[in-house]
C-alpha cells in the first residue's frame, strides 16, 4: 500500500527525510474525496507514528547530562508529549555514566528545532556534538542512533499505514485506525 523511499542523510548532519510514495495514488485520492473522517484519521495517525519514532530516538540519544536527549525535544513540547519515559530510559546505553543536569537539559530544549507542515516535518537537533556521538571519529565509534530510528520509523509507519488501509480496504469504509502503539525495542 505505502512504500518509502528517498532517504538522504545530510553529510555532518544527524537529521534524516522519509518520504512515503503511494502504490495505488487514485485509491488515496478516492479515499480523501470520500469522506473527511479519511484525511482526521490520517493526520492523527501520521501525528502519533511521528511522536512515537521521536520518542524512540530520544531512548537511543546517548545520555550523559541530559543535553544532547533534550535536543529532540522542542515539537514533543510544543504538543504537550510526555516523553520522560524515553528520556530517562537507560536500555539502549553503552554506558552507565549519568549525571543529570538541569542546566544542560535547559540548554538542550533550547536548541532543539522543528518545522512543523501538515505533513512534512523536520526535527533538528543543535547541539554541537552531536554529529560526533552520531558519526564517530578517530578515538570514538559512532553510535548511529538516528540511523537506527530511521529503520524502526519506516517499520512503524509502514506496518501503521498498512494496516489500516487493509482494515478500509476490508470493510469498503474509513475506519478510524487502532492507537499507535509506544516505540520501545
């Protein structure tokens, strides 16, 4: 039903762009004439799979002070999402090295971006090591955690969307789809 396609990591940069590509765009644009429940439901779902996956790569952000993980943080914010789950979430670590600091976790907040479109979000994280954690260089491994939200984020969205359109496709009606469920393994 949806395919991804077109992702383009920016060179020093730890962002990534997912574009979802439709197999069958006339049963999208019959859909969306349909009925307006269609395009409720496919805003709050691509809404929650978005908040999801950013949470999941908050629990993946390497921790120390708190800094680089609030430098996700601005668009869960913005939309009052409790992230404190994910944000204290030690599962994912290499380390066991945390000294939480309200200060850094301020300044952290304080760099996060966002570009908030109906459809088309964007999610900078500032803080100026971060390309390091991410990347590596000569004295320290790279621990690719965007890499590896950006894998279970195609997962999730593509297992979501699928679904769904399974479940409309099944009942010949825009159904509202199930809750997505938190990212956490």
């Amino acid at each position: 039903m949806a395919s991804f396609k077109d992702y383009k990591p920016l060179t020093g940069d730890p962002t990534f762009s997912i574009s979802i590509e439709f197999v069958n765009p006339e049963q999208w644009d019959n859909w969306l004439n349909s009925s307006q429940k269609f395009e409720e439901y496919y805003t709050t779902m691509f809404r929650e799979c978005v908040f999801q996956i950013h949470k999941y790569l908050i629990r993946l952000t390497p921790l120390r002070s708190g800094r680089l993980r609030a430098g996700w943080t601005g668009i869960l914010n913005r939309y009052n999402i409790n992230y404190e789950a994910a944000f204290t979430d030690t599962t994912f670590l290499h380390r066991a090295l945390i000294n939480y600091d309200q200060k850094a976790i301020q300044e952290g907040m304080a760099m996060s971006q966002f570009q908030d479109n109906e459809y088309d979000v964007t999610i900078v994280n500032t803080v100026p090591y971060a390309e390091y954690l991410e990347f590596g260089t000569s004295r320290i491994d790279g621990q690719h955690f965007t890499n590896k939200a950006r894998y279970k984020g195609e997962y999730v969205f593509e297992k979501e969307l699928n679904d769904w359109f399974k479940e409309i496709t099944f009942k010949g009606e825009v159904v509202k789809p199930e809750p997505v469920e938190e990212v956490v393994a």
